[in-house]
C-alpha cells in the first residue's frame, strides 16, 4: 500500500517513538489500520513523491525516436538507448562482486530496453568488488526525467531539420505530466 502525506510530526512515550503523518486520503488509512494485523512486523518506505510520466509523453518520445531513427538509419532502440547516460539522476551504484558482473548486468537488464550498466572499477574499500552504475531505463522515470528525455531528443530532431511540437505544446506535455496517473503501464518497455 502506498499512502501520500504532505506533513509529518513525531512524539514518544512509554511505549515507544512516534511518527505521525498527515494523509492525504483518509479512507486509504482507515483500511490499512482495520488489515493490520497485531504481532506483525511492517516495513515503511518514505521518500519524495514525484509524479510518473504519462503515456502521451512516452508516445510523443517514441514518435520522434523513429523518425530520428529513420533519418540516421539505426533503429529507434538505439537511438533510446543513446540517451539514457544523458538524462542524469537516472541511475544507481552498486557493488557487484567481481566474478558477478557479467550475471549482474544480464540481471539488471533482463527485460528493459533502456537498463544498462557501466563499469567503474573496483571498489577502493571492498576487495574484489566492483562498482556499477546500473541505469534505470525511461519505464522508471519520474515526469522530470522524462522531460529531460524528451528535451535531448526534441534538440537532436530539431538539428536534423525532424518537425517537432512547439515549445506552447511542450510545456503543456509537461504540465500534463503532473497530472499523470501513478503506476501507468507503459506501452514500451524502457
């Protein structure tokens, strides 16, 4: 279950530290705490929300991919798969062991077209690791980054004489993007 909040407090007692969080939807709450189960142990992550992108943004990116695509001659894949070291704050490091790399990347990939990895060397403080930076592929971007995707690919168009939207549509894209539904299914894998 996930449960957005926009404030939180704490307190403590005898039995423990509290953390409270003001809920944006009640009713969700309310459900999980008459399911919760005494003498169970749950986890809880919390982080800033984003919002994910939308379809239409995903559709407009591979709209332009193909016809890039098709002015390079290489498949709209590659072209996707070009950009992705480019859109920054779209990746993770991991320390991999150094006979896991190869089973590390086939791992990671494994069913995304946009997920890749890079090899940074090994780990000064783990002998006999390596650092990876494991991309995640635009299937798990959130709406900034797949502005960011959609801007280098709209650069590129532009410089190849490709007729892209306006920039009015742009922004409306991604004012759109804001309002886009969390857990879309995407239309390609990334």
């Amino acid at each position: 279950m996930r449960i957005q909040f926009d404030s939180a407090r704490w307190a403590q007692d005898d039995k423990g530290f509290w953390l409270s969080i003001r809920v944006k939807s009640p009713a969700q709450a309310k459900q999980f705490l008459s399911d919760m189960q005494d003498k169970k142990l749950y986890d809880a992550e919390i982080k800033l929300h984003r919002e994910r992108r939308s379809l239409d943004a995903n559709a407009y990116f591979w709209e332009l991919a193909g016809k890039l695509a098709a002015k390079l001659r290489i498949s709209p894949d590659e072209v996707y798969r070009q950009y992705i070291p480019d859109v920054a704050d779209n990746y993770v490091i991991q320390p991999v062991r150094e006979d896991m790399i190869e089973r590390w990347d086939k791992i990671w990939c494994n069913g995304h077209l946009g997920r890749m990895t890079d090899d940074l060397g090994p780990c000064r403080r783990t002998p006999g690791y390596h650092n990876i930076r494991c991309y995640l592929g635009s299937s798990d971007y959130d709406s900034c980054q797949m502005s960011r995707l959609i801007d280098l690919i709209v650069d590129d168009c532009k410089a190849q004489g490709i007729e892209t939207k306006t920039p009015e549509e742009i922004a409306q894209m991604e004012a759109e993007y804001a309002q886009a539904d969390k857990g879309v299914q995407h239309t390609k894998s990334g």
